[in-house]
C-alpha cells in the first residue's frame, strides 16, 4: 500500500490532501500517515502541511522498485535485494549463490568493502551506488576476467561524463577514479560454478579528503548536481544485459574496438605486477582476447591481469 502512496506523491507536482489519498486507496486517513511514517523512514522526503497534505521531495532512495522503475532487462536485476548495511554486496551474492542468475544485491553502507588484492573501498551512506551482480553462465574459467571488461565498459556508457577504463578493473573522469570493479568467481577445474561482479561507483559523494581528493571523483563532483543512484545503477544494468549476452554468444571480439577508443592505458607508459612478475614499459596493444602489451626495454609482455599502474593517473608518476 505504501508504494501506491508513492505513486500518488510521485504523481502530483505539489501537496495531495491526507483525505484525497485515503479516498483514492479506500483507505483510512491514520493508515495513510501510517504509511508515510514508513516511507520517511525508508529514505523519502516527505513534507507535510496542515489543510494541504503531503508532498514529495527530492529524494534519492535506492529499492527493488526505484531500480525496476528504470529497468529495461529480461534478467539482470529482475530480482533485487537492498540492504541498509552489509560486509560487502560481492559477499551477499556468495552467500546467496543459489538465488536465480541476474539477482543484484546493493547496500546503503559496506562495512567491509574491498577492491582488488584486499585493498579497501569506502563505501559511505546515501552517495554512492555498491551493488554486486550474480551471474552463472556456461563458461570456462579462464575466460572470467572478460567479465570485468564488459562491465566496465557498461559502466562507461551508462555514467557518461567522459568516463574512460583504465585497464582492468577501474573507470576514470580525467585522471581521477569513480568507479572499480571486483570480479570473484567459484569455479570447478573446467566449470564456472558462478560469477560476482561487483560494481562501486562514487555518484554524489560532495568532496574527498586527503591523498583522495588527487585520486577520486564522483559524479556530482563532475557535473555539479545530484544523480539518482537508483537510476544510476538500472542506467548500468541496462548496458550490462546486452554486452554480456552478446560475449556468450559471440565471445569478446565484437566489444574490442569500442573498448580500444576508452582504455586510457592504451598507448600510456604503465607499471604493471602479475602473478610474480613485474614490467615497466608502454601499453602498445590490447588483444581480442583482453589482454594487453607491454613494450619493455626487454621486449614485449603479455598481460593477462593483474595491478596495473598509468603514468598521470592518481599517483603514478
């Protein structure tokens, strides 16, 4: 009932009268301040005022039903799930694995939320959008990390801003980050049992502290208004459906070239550490099939994965 009460607010451009939304519901007028208590408290900003009503404002509220108002998937997140607080969403998706492929998991605040090899992602009340998708296609394991790279390029569609990739898993505004991306699997030796793919991205953070504000950006930073995280993350699912299910019919190919024109690494002088190893050179090539050339004084290497450095982008100089 509360949600049709919404769409009554949602409906109206000022105050609807306590009598009109009871009249409409069939409803008493205490049910109907019952229900708006509930929407406060789930995040809506709801005014009041005697003899007028009540009136919605704006609001950035993230929900199964903001995120499907947004949908355009057969699906990705046709099953949602939004915590108020969690560890993490990618720990969310393990621990429910058995949900249907395509559920999303979100939360308001992460306690324990992590980027790649440990590292700790901030992840703060009411600014940003953390959300994790379950995926179980019929892959091998090795081809998981292309994951990654579709879904940051469907973030890049979906934020705009001119955002661009830095190799693998980071999204980038000029030369500071506004999203990463964490890829976890469970697999067999040659069986994906399935795919997290959690997805972090700084939508209305105001400002960053410390070393953070040479590193980090947000969308409001970069365009000077507020975003709905809601729609932020449907924006995002909305691309990631059609990527995903062309690469599971036709593998990696057909995203390379549009991938090329935004990957800030390519072209960059580059650090790089993977597995044991280390290499310091030029990125001069990203291949088919997703890994990318490293120019070294010692010749070339290539690079599957792994921790990837740009010259010019926070902190590497």
């Amino acid at each position: 009932m509360k949600h049709k009460i919404l769409d009554i607010l949602k409906g109206s451009e000022g105050y609807v009268s306590g009598e009109e939304i009871s009249r409409s519901l069939n409803i008493s007028r205490t049910a109907v301040w019952k229900h708006i208590k509930a929407l406060r408290e789930d995040g809506y900003e709801i005014s009041s005022s005697t003899n007028r009503g009540y009136r919605l404002g704006q609001s950035d509220v993230i929900s199964p039903e903001e995120i499907s108002a947004a949908l355009d998937t057969e699906f990705i997140g046709r099953s949602v799930f939004c915590f108020e607080e969690t560890d993490s969403t990618n720990s969310e998706c393990k621990r429910h694995s058995d949900y249907p492929d395509g559920t999303v998991f979100t939360a308001e605040i992460q306690t324990g939320g992590r980027g790649r090899r440990g590292k700790e992602w901030l992840s703060p009340k009411g600014v940003g959008a953390w959300f994790s998708v379950l995926l179980k296609p019929n892959m091998r394991p090795e081809d998981v990390s292309k994951i990654t790279l579709i879904a940051g390029l469907a973030v890049c569609r979906a934020i705009g801003c001119g955002a661009m990739i830095k190799y693998p898993n980071d999204i980038v505004i000029g030369s500071r980050k506004v999203c990463g991306i964490l890829t976890e699997l469970s697999a067999e030796i040659d069986a994906v049992n399935y795919i997290v793919c959690g997805i972090g991205i700084n939508v209305n953070t105001p400002s960053f502290q410390g070393e953070l504000q040479e590193r980090a950006t947000s969308l409001f930073i970069e365009t000077g208004k507020r975003h709905s995280r809601a729609r932020v993350i449907a924006a995002v699912l909305n691309e990631l459906e059609p990527l995903y299910k062309d690469f599971l019919k036709n593998g990696i190919s057909n995203i390379m070239d549009e991938y090329r024109r935004l990957c800030v690494t390519l072209g960059r002088d580059v650090a790089v550490q993977f597995g044991g190893g280390a290499a310091v050179g030029r990125c001069t090539a990203i291949n088919d099939n997703g890994s990318i050339e490293i120019e070294t004084d010692n010749g070339s290497v290539t690079v599957n994965s792994g921790e990837v450095s740009v010259r010019g982008i926070y902190g590497y100089i």
